[in-house]
C-alpha cells in the first residue's frame, strides 16, 4: 500500500509543481483596477463576522454546560 501512495506521489508531483508556477491572472486584475482593497476589506469583514459567531455560540454552550 505505501509504495502505490509513493509512486502516486511521483507521478503526480510535477502536476502540483506546474500549478504553483502559474500566475493568477484574476489577482493581477483586481491589483490592476485597485479593487484588491475591497476584497480583502469584504474577506476581513466575513472573517470577523465568522470569529464573533463562534465565540458567541462558545459562551452559549459553556453557558449551557454550567446549567446541567
């Protein structure tokens, strides 16, 4: 079994390798027109929103706990 794992990884290495190598064309263009700003601006706020909802929803639970 380890040796199909590690002839699977041989074969499929320079695939991966090719990938890292390609230049993200939809990145350059949000760089281009200054609209990387508002990406990121709209992904921290999504985070922050997902972080808020998991610290909320912990204290509920441990909130829970404490009454059984």
């Amino acid at each position: 079994m380890r040796k199909k794992i590690n002839l699977l990884a041989v074969f499929l290495l320079p695939f991966f390798l090719q990938a890292q190598n390609a230049k993200p064309e939809m990145a350059e263009f949000f760089r281009s027109n200054g609209k990387i700003y508002v990406v990121v601006a709209i992904m921290s706020i999504i985070f922050l929103g997902v972080v808020f909802y998991l610290v909320h929803l912990d204290r509920k639970v441990n909130k829970l706990k404490k009454s059984l």
